[in-house]
C-alpha cells in the first residue's frame, strides 16, 4: 500500500523535474542552427520550358530528371562524396555544438555519418515549377551555405556526367 502511495506522489514530480530539465537545456545549452536553402532548376536558358536534359528521343524529361537527381544526392555515393570533401567535425563536431546535437563518429568505424548527414540535409523535388529544393542546416550560417554548396557541385558533377553518357 505504501509503496502505491510512494508510486502516486513521485511520478508526477519526477515528470515534473524532467520536463524542467528538458526546457532548461533547450534554453540555455542547446545549439542554434542555420539553414541555407538552394533552387536547381533544369531548365535551357536557350529553350525556355524545355529540360536542359530533355530530349524526345530518349524519353527523358525535366520531372524525371529532377527525381533521379534527388535519388542520386540521397545516394551513399553521393553522401561518401560529401562525406570526403568536407571535415564532418569541423562543420558538425563539438566545438560547434552542443553534446546531443553534435557529430560521434565511431572511433574505428564511421558507419552514423550518412544518418547524421541526412538529418541534416533535405532534398524536395517541386514538380509543378520543375525545381530541386536543397535545404541544409548546420551550427553556423556560413557551414550551413558551405554544405548546401558542396551539394549543388556534387549535383553539378553528376548532371555534367550523365550529360557525356547520353550525349
């Protein structure tokens, strides 16, 4: 009986000091963030509407096209690529950020960073204006640009290859 009476009492105030807790650290320790928000569009400032990709013959299009983009950049190669070509503690690591919010990479193995990267990258494809929306987020306003830069190279390098491969 005591212990009902002991269980009564003491789950509302242990969810009490765990909501304090909670709002004290949202307040005070955890880390801001910064988005940069970037437009790819496909489209040929020679052809107006018409994909720079598009062509009748292969049955490709500017939705199609915007699709396999976004496939590829959510890709692991395409993360690896990211991955290679920035210091992920530099940008992500703790002397940016807050200990929950912060990059861990395991000490042998790196098997998080694409988790990670993905939360911290968004890609939305707009088919009705025939863009690609690349938002990323990081601890600076200036990484938060950075990282939304190294994904529209790597964009870039893709679309510049598969342009060679069909052409």
């Amino acid at each position: 009986m005591k212990d009902k009476i002991l269980n009564i009492i003491l789950s509302p105030i242990l969810t009490i000091v765990l909501t304090i807790i909670f709002i004290f650290y949202l307040s005070f320790f955890k880390s801001n963030t910064y988005t940069s928000q970037s437009i790819i569009s496909l489209k040929d400032d020679n052809a107006g509407a018409i994909s720079l990709l598009q062509n009748p013959l292969l049955g490709l299009n500017a939705s199609s096209n915007l699709d396999e983009l976004k496939t590829f950049l959510v890709s692991d190669e395409a993360m690896y690529d990211l991955k290679n070509s920035m210091d992920m503690n530099k940008f992500f690591g703790l002397g940016k950020a807050d200990f929950f919010s912060a990059y861990k990479p395991y000490v042998l193995f790196d098997y998080n960073f694409k988790d990670y990267l993905q939360d911290k990258i968004s890609i939305l494809v707009d088919p009705i204006s025939g863009t690609l929306l690349i938002e990323s987020t990081a601890f600076s306003a200036e990484d938060a640009l950075a990282l939304n830069i190294k994904n529209i190279e790597i964009a870039n390098n893709f679309l510049t290859k598969k342009t060679k491969f069909i052409f």
